[in-house]
C-alpha cells in the first residue's frame, strides 16, 4: 500500500493532537509512511509531531464486556520535555487536586507497565494506594456564594453546590456548565436537581467519554459509571484524571455506591476554610511557552522545520 503513494502530494509537517487515541496500527503506519518518505528525500520528507497525554485516556477496545485502554508505547519515536504549566485550573483546590490524580494516574502505569493480567496489576495498584492515599484527599472549598475544587456527592440531595454553580450562572450566563453522560441522555435524578436549583438542560453543555478529552468548562457534573466500566485500576485513575481536569473552577462527582473510596481510596479533605484563584496565563506567557515547546520540537527534529504557523491554536 505505501509503494501506491504520491510522496510529494504529502505535507512536510503533518500535526496531530490527541495522539493517545490513535490506535498502534494506525501510528506505525504513519511511522512506516514517514519511514518512506526519508527514504525517498532525506532533505524534505514527512515529518509526524504528536500531541497527548499518557496519563489521560487513551484509544479504548471493549472485550465482551470490558473495557481496555492502550496508550501510545514501544513506538519509534522522540518525546519532546513535558510541558509542567497547569493552564486549565482556576484556582488553588482545582491546582492540588488535577496534582494529585495525575500523580495518581502516573505512578499506576509507572508500576504496572508490561503487566496486561488484570488481578495483578489491580494487586499492585491496590497496595499502592493503601500506601500514599491515607493522608491525600480531593479539596473544595463551597459556601452559598462560591464552589472551587471537586467535591463527592454520594446521594442527589446534597444540592449545595448546585445551587452554588446555578447562582454563578444567573450573574454570568457565559459560564460554561458541563455534564458528562455516555449517551445523549442525562439521568433523570440529575435533571430534577438541576431543575430545582435553576438550571434547564439548555444551559447545559453535554459531553460523551469520546467527546470530553481535550475540552474545557468552568464546572463539570459526572457520575462514575464511565469511570469503573473499566476492570483495571489504573484506567479507572486515568479516567477520573482526565474528566476532573476538564474544569477550570470545579467537578461534582456523583458516586451513589461510594467506589471511589472503596475502589479508589480516593476521597474529599476537609472543606476548605479558603481559597486563591488564579489569573488565567497572560498572553506574554503562553507565547513565551509556545516558542520553547517549537524551539524544542525544531531541534529534536533537525532544525530544519519551518513553522509559520501557530501550532497550538
């Protein structure tokens, strides 16, 4: 198949957000095609730079009735330095907590990497988590005027950070309310709060597990059913990672059967008696990030890349 294609049709950079969900099949292909490229014009052949996140989910197969998720690994490949900023967190609780799960989320793959038995790598995770989960905790702050961070409901009646995220919604209609469900419907429970406390469905953006990655909200409300339909721990963490960082401000997190404590050992702080937002990243410092990372990308690629473009828009 790759002796059929017209290589000077190809682009000299080809860009590709969301690596994560490309299966391995379809990254060696690219591989291979950029492979053939070099080998046809070493001086301007088809460059692959990729954007993700390992730590997040990734491409996800169904297997009867389980759920696996593969991340990009054993490709032929250069891996530019991680990028350390937080640009998605609104304030201190928020900051802390996407630490913490991402921390979580690293040291579960960390350690289980190269094991694919489920009942291991759950052991393992498991003991784990006993360990450095005994003094950490999900922080929030929440009075009647203001909700940061992500707090655990474990039934519908704790309303009050609805109630909360509704007010903020009367005097800001620009704020963005997330609802995370995996289809199109809401659970009927969470609508009759919603409309209780003010909020109407249209004021809701609703997200799938597919569509979620790579989004952004001020608040975001999701239940853990798209969480422990995975039967390996260190997707589960993965999973809870990467919907809680989608808010910038704050997450409910709806868990009716308490899993995320038991399975997890994850569960809230105290609440906290305050908290400090923080600015958005000005634009000097973003464009000053955006060169280093190009800066870095030209150089682990020869130098030779010209990017006119803005790569990160």
């Amino acid at each position: 198949m790759i002796n059929t294609i017209d290589f000077t049709k190809l682009p000299n950079l080809l860009l590709i957000d969301e690596i994560t969900h490309f299966s391995t099949a379809e990254i060696q292909l690219l591989n291979k095609i950029s492979e053939a490229s070099k080998n046809r014009d070493n001086s301007n052949f088809f460059k692959i730079v990729a954007l993700g996140d390992q730590n997040q989910l990734g491409y996800t197969v169904k297997v009867h009735n389980n759920y696996y998720n593969y991340n990009i690994q054993g490709i032929n490949s250069i891996y530019t330095p991680v990028l350390f900023t937080t640009v998605r967190s609104a304030n201190d609780q928020k900051r802390t907590n996407n630490d913490i799960l991402l921390n979580l989320s690293k040291t579960a793959s960390q350690l289980t990497e190269n094991i694919s038995n489920a009942t291991v790598i759950n052991e393992i995770i498991r003991t784990k988590l006993k360990d450095i989960n005994t003094e950490t905790g999900l922080k929030y702050y929440l009075d009647k005027d203001n909700f940061k961070g992500d707090y655990i409901i474990k039934n519908y009646n704790q309303s009050e950070p609805f109630k909360v995220i509704s007010n903020l919604y009367k005097n800001n209609p620009e704020l963005k309310i997330g609802v995370l469900t995996e289809g199109q419907e809401i659970n009927p429970n969470l609508i009759n709060v919603l409309n209780s406390v003010g909020i109407k469905e249209d004021n809701l953006i609703i997200f799938t597990p597919e569509t979620i990655q790579g989004s952004e909200v001020d608040y975001l409300i999701f239940g853990t059913a798209d969480i422990f339909k995975y039967n390996r721990l260190k997707e589960q963490l993965k999973a809870l990672y990467t919907f809680a960082s989608r808010s910038t401000a704050g997450s409910i997190i709806i868990d009716l059967d308490d899993r995320i404590a038991n399975d997890l050992m994850i569960t809230n702080t105290d609440k906290s008696e305050y908290y400090r937002e923080y600015d958005p990243l000005t634009k000097e410092v973003i464009n000053s990030l955006k060169e280093e990372k190009i800066n870095d990308i030209n150089t682990l690629l020869g130098g030779n890349i010209k990017i006119d473009k803005d790569l990160f828009k």
